[in-house]
C-alpha cells in the first residue's frame, strides 16, 4: 500500500470526559467491537486498580499502567485507529492537555444526566484553540437523564458550535427503547445486557410507522416530535463545517449496555479526518521559516507529545511517545533528534496494541510509537530521518496550582536542581524561579503531579523534600511590544514575576481578578495563558 493510502485509513483521536460520564466503558466497548479485545472487563478491571489506593506503590505502578493503556490501537474496517486516553481523576495533568495535541480529532463523552462537566470543559478549551473536529456521544440513556433537546442546547453553549444529531433517543431511563438512527432512516431496538452485539440489536425502518407506534406508542411520538424540533433548528451535517470544528455531530447510546456505540465507531471511520499536516519551521538561507509537512511525505517525522520515566528508578530510561507526522518507520532506521542534531538510539521501539506493548513493524503518519532511551529525548522534541526542521505548537499549559519546595537536607542541592530540571523537561512539573529570590515553585495542573514529583526526586535524586502550600493560583506568560513597557510592567509587580525552566518571564496570580487588574493598568502587555514550546 502506498503511504497516501496508509495514511488515508488512519484515524488518531481522544476521548475527552469528566471522570464517571463512561469513558473506560465505551474505550473497551470500542476495542471489543473491532476485535482487539474478546473479553469486556479488562480494561475496567486495571482502572479499578488503578484507583484502588494511592500509596507510592501505587504511584509507580500507575505510571506503569499509564504507558501501557495511554494508546491503544485497533483495526476495524480497514482502518486503523489510534485511541489516546485522556487521563482524569487524581491523575488529570499537562499531560492530558499535550495528548490532544497529538490527535485529529476528539470524542466528547457525557453524562446525560449531568451535560458538560467541569473537566470536560477544561479540555473542550484546548480542541477549541486548536478546531479540533469534536464528535458528540450522550451515553447513560438507560438511566433517568435530561431531556436530549436540553442536553444538546447546552453542548452548543459549552462547546460555542450547533449540534447536528446523527441518532436520537426514544424515551429514556426505563422506558428507554431504543434510538432513531437519521441516515438510515430506521430505530435500533434498546435491550439491556452486555453480551449483545451490535448486529443483535433489532432494527425497524420508520417507513414502518404503525408497528413503531403500536410498539413505543407516546414514547415513539413525543421523540419524533423532539427530533423534528431538533433537526429544524440544526443545520444539516456538513463535513467541511464539521472538520474545520464549527458543529459537532452528535450520538445518543448507552455505553455499558453495548448501545449506540457501533454508531459512534462507525462515525470515526467515515467522519473523522485521517492524519492532517503539521506546521513545523525549516531554516532556509538561516531565516526560519514556515512548512507545512504532509502525512504522505516519504521522509520520517514525528514530534514527541509525551515523555514517561521508566517505572524501576535504578533505570533512568525513559519512553518518548512520538506521533509520527510523515513517512514511514521500519525497525533498524536511523533517527536524530533535531534540537540536538544527535542520533536517537533507542533500546526498543514499541506500538501499543490495545494494552499490550510490541516491537513495532512499520508505522505512518498518524501512529503513535514508544522510544525507549536512556536520554537526549525531550518533550517537543521533532524526530526525523535527516530533514532538519522543527515542529511547532507544543504547548505548555498555565499551571492552576503552586507548590513551593523546602528541600529537608540543604547539602542536596545540587541534585534537588538536576532532579526538577530534568523532570521538567519531561513536562511532570514545572519549575518556577522567583524573580526576587527564595524558595522554587513548583506548578501543575492536577495534583498527583506533585506527588509523583515528591516522590521521584526522592527515590531517583536522593533529595527528600517537602512541598508548601503556596498562595498563587495562576500564572501567565508575558511578552511586551517594547523593552519600554516591559519594563514598566516588571518595576511595578517586581514580587510576582518568575522565570520558568525555559527561563521565560511569568506573572504570578492569586486570582483570575489579579490578571485582569494587571492587564487593565498595562493594556499593552500580553498574558499568555500558554507558552509554546521554542
Ligand atoms: P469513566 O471512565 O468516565 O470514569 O467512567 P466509567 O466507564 O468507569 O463509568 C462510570 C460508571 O458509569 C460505572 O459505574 C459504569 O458502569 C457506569 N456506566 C457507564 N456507561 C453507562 C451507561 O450507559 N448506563 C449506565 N446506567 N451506567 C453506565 P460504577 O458503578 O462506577 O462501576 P461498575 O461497578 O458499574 O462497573
């Protein structure tokens, strides 16, 4: 097959929710649909061990299982679909954020009782700055939720885009029956139970109106009132539209019951984009200067989205998770990492089949491959196979929560700084350097990103440290127009500024208010609340 049709059959996406919406069960019915798994259960059974217990067993186990369930791929007609895992919970960080940079497109997950939850709001952001295509599930239809013309007006408000239903519930909760699926013109029949396949579920066409309204009676009637109402104040599907993240399209089912979910795998083959081409910067005559790099480009690119440490410290190899960007990877070829112009030699390279890790074959645009090496690998690092250039757009996302780090025996600082330097280029933390002296701060988006830090610069840098609470809850990244008013600005808030590892100039916040504040007195000051990768 040629690379344009290898990469043509690609799909790459996430799945994007609030913890319980039903995420882990429609990724396993997703991989038992096409095979990759046979058995329901193991999927949920390793999250359930996931969050069992949090001791710093755990924590290292987690990291173990978190490379392993990150990317899951999966083969169904035809196709071949690259799954990453957003992770929520406790375990929500950068990380999350950056895996939506390595996708194209995004399935949003939700609750149908709650709509859009906080978390999946956070990361509906992120598809947004990016148009992201978004498809739409409404999963939980089994159980006594919101009316879908509710829920839809909401996901049109939280993600600024119409809804264009593609199914559409009859009934809900116990009188659940089924849903109404607008292309084919024909109602699948809800049965409760897990075992049931897709092909099991019966199917009536609506061109049968009387033995659909003797069967579901006012149920069948008020939904196609409710749909009516729907598709009127929708507009028709429109690929272009919805590729280019201007609506979304949207499917009702219940996930733990098998229902709905052949819809939406479907829908990932025949509406979200293959592999789109990645902006990246080459150096013509020592100017940099912008190129666009193509999936079906021969010559191998990716950019690495990701970096995991190696579970066992005494081992300080790392993973980086590459999304290949063009070409093709076959085992044995020679790589080198732009920034530093270095060979990457990697102890392995694996491809991460459903849950299992395995030497890779072959790989193209689109797919996710692990290096395994003992360094020289950072995040936003572009891989290729000669060409120089660089990939742009990784992003670092301002940190919500601060931590200031008290290191317990002052003899280790040296490597209490060779630790947070190295695990911020990993992208585990950042590290921030107050401008006026003082203790590092340490920023994060979810929580257990200072645990794993407190833990790791223990076990792998022998520095024993205690982490503060501290009083800032933001930060933005600052650029000026003019030296002139930079400087004006950092006379005036000379106790809130830092340097961060890329040594680039934040503000601290202790409210939203802060930054307002700020950016009224000095109008011409830029605060970013992310920082691109140089
Ligand atoms: P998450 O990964 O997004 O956190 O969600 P997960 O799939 O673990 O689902 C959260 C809970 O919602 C689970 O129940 C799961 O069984 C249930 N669930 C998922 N899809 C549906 C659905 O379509 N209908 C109904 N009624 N429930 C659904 P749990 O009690 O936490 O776990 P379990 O013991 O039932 O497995």
């Amino acid at each position: 097959m040629s690379y344009a049709n290898e990469t043509r059959r690609r799909r790459t996406f996430a799945i994007i929710s609030h913890p319980d919406a039903g995420k882990t069960t429609l990724t396993e019915k997703l991989l038992l649909f096409s095979g990759a798994i046979q058995i329901a259960g193991s999927v949920k059974a390793r999250k359930a061990s996931r969050h069992a217990t949090s001791d710093w067993m755990e924590i290292e186990k987690q990291r173990g299982i978190s490379v392993a369930s990150s990317v899951m791929q999966m083969l169904y007609r035809e196709h071949v679909i690259n799954l990453l895992d957003t992770p929520g919970h406790k375990d929500f960080s950068e990380d999350t954020y950056r895996v939506l940079t390595a996708v194209d497109s995004a399935l949003m997950v939700i609750d149908a009782a709650n709509g859009v939850e906080a978390q999946t709001r956070r990361l509906i952001e992120v598809c947004r700055q990016r148009d992201t295509p978004i498809l739409t599930f409404v999963n939980k239809m089994d159980r006594e939720v919101r009316e879908p013309l509710d829920i839809l007006d909401e996901v049109e408000r939280e993600l600024g885009m119409p809804c264009v239903p593609m199914t559409w519930p009859v009934g809900q909760g116990k009188s659940f029956a089924g849903i109404i699926n607008l292309r084919t013109q024909a109602m699948t029949v809800f049965e409760a139970g897990s075992e049931r396949l897709p092909q099991d579920f019966e199917s009536i066409p609506l061109s049968e109106h009387e033995t659909l309204l003797k069967r579901f009676g006012a149920e069948y009637e008020s939904a196609l009132e409710a749909m009516e109402l729907a598709t009127g104040a929708s507009p028709a599907y429109d690929h272009a539209a919805f590729l280019a993240g201007k609506q979304t399209p949207v499917f009702f089912g219940s996930g733990v019951n098998n229902f709905g979910v052949m819809e939406v795998l479907d829908a990932l083959v025949d509406l979200a984009p293959p592999p789109q081409s990645r902006k990246s910067t080459v150096l013509v005559n020592r100017q940099p200067v912008e190129k666009e790099i193509q999936p079906e480009d021969g010559a191998f690119s990716g950019v690495v989205f990701k970096v995991q440490a190696n579970m066992d410290p005494s081992h300080r190899d790392r993973i980086a998770f590459v999304r290949m960007a063009s070409g093709k990877y076959t085992p044995g070829m020679k790589l080198r990492v732009q920034r530093t112009g270095k060979e990457l030699r990697p102890t392995s390279v694996v491809t991460f089949l459903s849950q299992r890790r395995e030497a890779v074959d072959e790989a193209y645009a689109g797919d996710i491959i692990g290096f395994t090496t003992h360094g020289g690998v950072q995040l936003g690092d572009t891989i290729t196979d000669g060409a120089s250039l660089q990939f742009t757009g990784l992003p670092f996302f301002a940190p919500e929560l601060f931590m200031t780090v008290i290191l317990k025996n002052p003899l280790r600082t040296k490597q209490l700084q060779q630790g947070l330097a190295q695990l911020g280029e990993e992208g585990a933390i950042q590290v921030f350097k107050p401008d006026m002296g003082g203790a590092m701060l340490l920023g994060a988006v979810g929580q257990l990103q200072f645990e794993v830090v407190q833990h790791r610069l223990k076990a792998e840098y022998d520095a024993d440290v205690r982490l503060e609470s501290s009083q800032y809850t933001g930060a933005r990244w600052i650029t000026a127009d003019t030296p002139a008013e930079l400087k004006a600005f950092t006379d005036a808030y000379p106790m809130r500024l830092a340097h961060d590892a890329a040594d680039t100039l934040a503000y601290l916040c202790t409210s939203p208010y802060d930054v307002r504040l700020a950016q009224e007195r000095f109008p011409k000051i830029h605060f970013h609340p992310l920082r691109e990768h140089a």
